[in-house]
C-alpha cells in the first residue's frame, strides 16, 4: 500500500472560519483520509487566532499543519512557531508562484485574492482610480472595511503614496505621512463596517455607492449571485490577499503534514478551492471555468501586478495604526 506509512494516524490542521474552511472539510479533508488511512481533525479560526493557539502549545503542539495570511508568517517564524516547509516532501510546491512562498520557505500560498475597492454597478464613471475615493460625489456614500482587518493597513500605504508622490512600495515605509490624507476621506465615510456581506447587500440595496478596500474572494461570490456590484481593478494596481499554510514547528506528524499541505497545492485541490471559494489558485496552469478564470486574479501576468506589503516592517504598527484609524474615523 503506497501510503502505507500514514495508516491509523491523526492530523491536527487549523484552517479558516469562511466558506473556504468549509470547502475543505467537505471535498479536501474526506479523500485525503482515504487515501492517507488517516484521520484529520480541523478547527477554525482567523490568522492571529490560529497564532495565539501556537503560541500556547509551543512546549508541546498538537497542530501539524496551520493556516495564516502572509502577515502572519514572519511573526510565527520569529517567535518560532512554524518550520521551513520540506520541499522535498511537498512537490507541488515546485509549482507555486515564486513571490507566493514566504520567509525562506516558511509558508506558501494556496489562495490569492485581489483587494481593492467595489462599487455600484449603476455608478458612472466607475471607479477606475484609488483616488477616486476621495471624489466629492462620494460624500457620505462610502462604506469604509474596518481598521481590525489587514485592507486598512493597505489602504494607509495607498494614501501615504499619495500624500508622498512615491510609488506604494516605497511610501509603505513612510505610513505616518498617510493620516492627513486619510482625514481627508471622512466626509465620504458613511460607516465603518465589521461584515463585509452585510455592507454588499446595503450598497445592492442603494444604502451606499462604494466600499473597502475588500478581498475579491468576498466580493465575487455576490457578484455571480446577481448583486449590482463591481470589484474595481485600479490603474495604480491592487493589493494582493494571500492565504497561506505553513507546518508547525515540532509538528506531531510532520511527514503527514507536508503530505496535507502537498495535497493543497495539487491542481485538483487548487481548481476546487478557485470555483468554489474565489481564491486564486498559487500554482501554474490550473484550469479553471471561464467565469471563474475571469473574476480572480490568476496567471502569471496578474498575480506579478499585485502589490505586496512588507509585512515584516508594518506589523509591529499594527496596534498603533488601528487606534490612529479608531481616532479618524470614530470607528
């Protein structure tokens, strides 16, 4: 029996709470046991949840496998959480985008999403520009994401390039000088909202004109429902959303956890989570349907325009810059 090694084990995974978590307990997680003679035991949760459950078990972990956003990898590769993926064991990975494996190998993507701001589909000119936010015609009809999520720290780099004149990558190193151009915004904030379902639905509804920035796997899923709702592709470019895995470091079954994290990265698994989450997959030549391909962010072209942050330098600001955004925005 090939995966003779693996039978009667257990495999102890954290994963998201979404729809995503649920995509893989129901068409991941079932023939992975079959095919390992394994049992896999899955909580969710979000990114510093799941690094909070690290932290507790470092002297002993019970996870194998753990799953965060890439802000996450180099705060649980510092504090010695997670492990260098073992290549050797996890083939696939050969096959993810270059600029999607992280901190010396300590993560890799398995679901990329684009973030930028959505719109009304009524609304004319649509919003083709991340300065059109600050457009006047706006006022008191955006619905801005709230500071607890990572698209406010993206959005800060976004006014900090704009208050600077320098490109985003370089303006992320300089996000103090963003706020006046953040303050500029608030008299187009209508709310600061928590759930980014219920801000789609008031905007279908008329409620609002705009809102985010959001993830397009969020978005998307609403817009293939028939919501009168764009997810807008600025010419400046749009941030990229990065789900990733890593392997725990002292990982109870790390042979088994390479092979889950393998799994992930199979193009089978990656055209399952594509159509039925909106992330796109983080590997080369998946084929997906045409309306999928259409509304996320896959290909070697796309997925090289995403902007990504230097997650690494911005994290320890975190605190700062939520209670900064709290006193702007009265969030």
């Amino acid at each position: 029996m090939k995966n003779a090694w693996a039978a009667g084990k257990s495999l102890f995974i954290g994963t998201y709470t979404s729809i995503q978590g649920q995509v893989i307990k129901e068409k991941v997680i079932p023939k992975f046991q079959a095919d390992f003679d394994c049992k896999v035991f899955q909580t969710e949760n979000v990114t510093l949840g799941n690094i909070a459950i690290l932290r507790t078990q470092k002297a002993n972990p019970n996870y194998s496998v753990m799953m965060m956003d890439d802000l996450g990898i180099p705060i649980a590769k510092a504090e010695g959480l997670i492990d260098k993926l073992p290549r050797d064991k996890i083939p696939n990975m050969q096959n993810a985008f270059s600029r999607f494996i992280y901190n010396d190998d300590h993560g890799v993507a398995f679901a990329i999403s684009e973030i930028s701001p959505w719109y009304v589909s009524s609304l004319s000119p649509p919003i083709e520009s991340w300065t059109d936010m600050w457009s006047d015609r706006f006022k008191g009809r955006f619905m801005l994401i709230t500071p607890k999520q990572s698209q406010s720290v993206q959005l800060l780099a976004l006014a900090a390039s704009l208050a600077t004149g320098k490109p985003i990558l370089e303006a992320q190193y300089e996000l103090d000088k963003g706020w006046a151009k953040m303050a500029e915004l608030k008299p187009n904030v209508q709310t600061v909202y928590d759930t980014s379902g219920a801000a789609l639905l008031q905007a279908a509804q008329g409620q609002a004109d705009a809102g985010g920035p959001d993830f397009s796997k969020v978005v998307q899923p609403y817009i293939l429902k028939g919501a009168p709702i764009v997810q807008s592709r600025p010419k400046e470019g749009s941030f990229a959303g990065v789900n990733c895995v890593t392997l725990v470091k002292g990982a109870p079954e790390p042979d088994l956890g390479a092979a889950f994290i393998d799994r992930l990265l199979s193009p089978e698994v990656q055209k399952i989570l594509a159509e039925e989450t909106y992330g796109a997959p983080s590997i080369k030549n998946v084929d997906l349907k045409k309306e999928v391909a259409a509304a996320i962010p896959y290909g070697e072209d796309r997925v090289k325009n995403l902007i990504l942050l230097d997650w690494e330098k911005i994290n320890p600001q975190r605190g700062a810059i939520i209670e900064k955004y709290n006193q702007t925005f009265g969030a």
